[in-house]
C-alpha cells in the first residue's frame, strides 16, 4: 500500500543577541503543492526527500515550508503564520497519513519560544493523541541545532548533517527519510538525548578537525559496529542563542537497550572531553596577520582573512567594517570584500557605471560592528543579484537551495579594493556570488570572508593561507563578549 507522507518545515537559525526580528517578510513560504514544485531539483533537504519518496512510490502531502537567512529572533506574526497553516493542512490530511516529515533547522528561537521546535513537535503529539492517532514523526536536522529533551521525547527520530560546511545536507534528508521507510517496518525505536555543559563557538566546529573529527569518527564506528544503532548525531549546537538548551550535545535512536546506547553517548562525551582545546581556537589581530604574511613567500593564490565575528551564516548583518577599514589603511592592494548595504547600493543605482564616486559604508546595522567607511571607488557593474551556485553541493544549498537572490546589487573598485555590495545579506558559502558579479576571486591578493567554516569548501581550494581575524561583531568567537542569561553553568570558553 502506498505509504501517505506529511511533508512540511522551518528553517531557521536564531542569533537572539541580534536587537532587529526577524518578520514574516524575512521567510521564503511556500504552501501545498508549491513545496513539491518549488523543491524539486534544487539541491536542498526537501529536494532530497521529494526524490526518496518518489522511488518509494510515497505520496506527498505537502503542508507548508517555511525558511530565512540568520537572523535575529522570530516575530509573533511569523509563528503564528506557521503553526496557523501547518495545524490547518494538519487538520485537513491527518485521518489519511502515514508519517509526518519535517525539514527543520534546529535553533529557531520565536518570540514565545525559546525551543520552538521542541514546542513544535509536542503540539503535533498532542495534536496526534486527541485523533488517537499513532504515526512516526521523523525530521532532519542542522548539524548546528541546539538539542532539547522535548525534541527528542516528542519525535519518531532525528538525523542531523554530518558535515560541516553542510555539504551533506540532501542526503542527509534522503538519509532521515530511509530511516522512515525502515521504522515502518520495524516501529520499536526509542531516542536519547545527552547534553554537555559545553558552548562552543562555530570556529571550533568543523568537521575537518578536532573535536568533531574525532567524535564523528568514532560515532560512525558505532553505528557500523552495533547494528541495533539506528543513528547517533553529533550536534555542535549553535551559540549564539541565550537559551537553556544552547550548547554541544549528542543524540541516538536505536533498536536496542537503551542503556547501551547512553553508554555510547558517555564515550563520545568522553572524546569531546579529550580534545575540548581544539573547540575554542585562538585567532590573530589583523596587525599579527599583517605581520605573518610579510615572511611569506610570494603567493599566486589569494590569502584568505576570516571575519568569524560578522559570520552572515550565523545570522550577523554582514556589514561589519573593524576588519576592512583597518585593512585599507595598510598599503596593501588587490583586496576582494562583500558588504551588505542596501541604503549605499540604492546610491550606487542613481549613477551609471563607469562613473566615480564617494560612499559611506557599511556598519548602519547596529553599533557592535564598526563605523561606516568613506570611500571613493568607480562603479564597475550594476545587477539584480541572482546567481545560480557554482557548487551544487554548497552549504548555501541547504539553507537556499540552489538560486541565490542577493537583491540588488552593485561591484565598485578603486586602487585597492574590489567591493560587492548587496542589499539582501548572503553568506559567502559559494564562488558564484562572485563570479556572477564578474569578480574572479582566484586573481585577488586578499580576500575578506564573513564566515567561520561555512566558507571552506568554496574558498580554501583558490587560496594559499588563511588567517582567522578577532574582529567586531555579535558572532565572537570570543563567546564571553556577550551577555548571556539563561545558560546557567555552562562553559562558554577556556581560561
């Protein structure tokens, strides 16, 4: 019989220090059959469901989907949008579906929820319970969510990415949704959720490198060894949400005793405890860079400076100049950088291009990251900011899909600098966002990247070193900047 499945999601990552919300108007919503229509062939986590289910003979019952960029914490009205059409499509199927599926993020903060997926996903239980209804709820998940027990008691199973950047992030839904195929054959799976007391910031997060190298490395050994072992996710958690369940934790569905599986857990806590010095990494002053690059040979490839504290793909404005203007006062040339400044793009767009012109810029977002910048450059092009990736696997993919808007947008350059502004904030986790621009990046000398690890499967292949720079922002590696309240005893640094 053909499996019915409840296909719906929200996407997004919550930097609760960030002062402006993020509204309704800030989601990509797409409703009913526009999930299926919208998803199909894009790269995403949705796609790589709608693919699964199609070779499975599944129908869709497509409810809504919901997802925007990092920002700050979700309005009323956007929630309230959600759970409006999500319980009212609910409503509507559930007498006839097998299993609902969820593409979530994991970190979403709302106005009234600090765990609004956890909230979700005991909304739907009740909701399930009051028809008598008994049917798997099976999401995916950002390797990147901060994981609450009501998440876990309140879910079928859970299956996070497993590598970060997230290239991984469609298969990981087709991943989740074999999971689904097989729990309907064999429905006795239990969940385990077991937190640290660790935070750590996104720099000490990838998984090229330790802790999560090692950890994922033995989780993997685990699931191939014990074959009761459905999954375990290593969850890095994200940390720049003031909430209780902020922080590193690790979770496992299996078939077998649960003490067996919460013994695995303790072990891999065990290997994060090992190697806790690599998750908080020291970064350089731009001055102790400078000074670096000066004993270098001579490169041929760019030299990548990383600004992990206007990291865009952690929710920052993406308009930060501590870094840049600091940069431009050394004698150095041939600098690539991207600056979101929709008000300065909208000036360039009352001159033609070819033509010169001066500019404040940047830092209108708030006041933690720099002072506007004035600057004299020529206008070189003028665009509507589309672009397809470069990289059908990119870490964009799994927020985006696979067409990009940057809104408007506009390239200047002057002796030193070539600069792409944008008036949408877009994370620089793809080469096409500049070579669309027609900025080849290969040829620059220096290149500004608002990242912490997301950039690196897109960037490091082009360069020659990267230098990770201690700037402003609200995304700090520096995790004692900011002020937390709800985090309780929790390390959020090494002294």
């Amino acid at each position: 019989m053909t499996k019915k499945i409840f296909l719906s999601g929200i996407y997004h990552e919550t930097h609760t220090f960030l002062s402006q919300p993020t509204t309704l108007n800030d989601f990509l919503i797409n409703i009913g059959d526009e999930i299926v229509k919208k998803n199909t062939d894009n790269g995403s986590p949705t796609d790589g469901f709608i693919e699964f289910a199609s070779k499975k003979n599944w129908d869709i019952i497509p409810g809504i989907q919901m997802a925007a960029r990092p920002s700050g914490i979700v309005d009323l009205d956007a929630e309230n949008f959600f759970d409006k059409n999500f319980f009212e499509k609910l409503e509507q199927h559930c007498e006839n579906i097998d299993a609902i599926f969820l593409i979530l993020h994991g970190a979403m903060v709302s106005k009234n929820h600090d765990d609004f997926e956890g909230d979700l996903l005991e909304k739907i239980n009740h909701f399930l319970k009051n028809k008598k209804l008994s049917i798997p709820i099976v999401a995916v998940l950002d390797l990147h969510a901060n994981v609450s027990d009501k998440m876990i008691d309140n879910s079928t199973c859970v299956y996070a990415y497993r590598k970060n950047p997230h290239s991984d992030s469609r298969d990981a839904a087709i991943k989740a949704a074999l999971i689904l195929s097989d729990i309907f054959t064999n429905p006795n799976v239990n969940q385990i959720n077991y937190k640290t007391k660790y935070i750590l910031p996104p720099t000490g997060v990838g998984t090229a490198n330790d802790p999560m190298k090692s950890i994922l490395y033995e989780a993997n050994k685990i699931e191939k060894n014990d074959k009761d072992i459905i999954c375990i996710n290593v969850m890095a958690g994200y940390s720049y949400a003031d909430i209780a369940d902020c922080g590193f934790s690790l979770n496992c569905c299996t078939k077998g005793d649960v003490n067996v599986a919460k013994n695995y857990l303790a072990t891999l806590t065990n290997v994060l405890k090992s190697k806790i010095d690599f998750a908080y990494p020291k970064e350089n002053t731009l001055e102790e860079a400078l000074e670096k690059i000066k004993s270098l040979p001579k490169q041929d490839k760019p030299i990548l400076l990383i600004e992990p504290a206007d990291n865009i793909g952690g929710g920052t404005p993406g308009d930060a100049t501590d870094l840049l203007s600091r940069l431009l006062q050394s004698d150095h040339e041939g600098i690539v950088a991207i600056i979101n400044d929709p008000a300065t793009v909208k000036e360039c767009y009352h001159h033609q291009v070819g033509e010169e012109i001066e500019l404040n810029i940047g830092a209108k977002f708030d006041d933690f990251h720099g002072s506007p910048i004035k600057l004299k450059a020529t206008i070189q092009k003028l665009s509507d900011g589309k672009f397809t990736l470069e990289n059908k696997q990119s870490h964009l993919a799994s927020m985006m899909g696979m067409n990009i808007d940057m809104g408007l947008s506009a390239v200047i350059k002057n002796k030193q600098l070539t600069l792409l502004l944008t008036s949408i904030k877009t994370p620089p986790m793809d080469l096409g966002q500049l070579i669309s621009q027609d900025i080849d990046p290969a040829k620059a000398k220096f290149i500004v990247v608002k990242a912490a690890v997301s950039h690196k499967d897109a960037y490091d292949p082009i360069a020659s070193y990267s230098f990770y720079i201690d700037s402003q922002g609200l995304c700090t590696s520096n995790l004692k900047r900011l002020p937390f309240k709800k985090i309780g005893n929790k390390i959020i640094a090494l002294n």
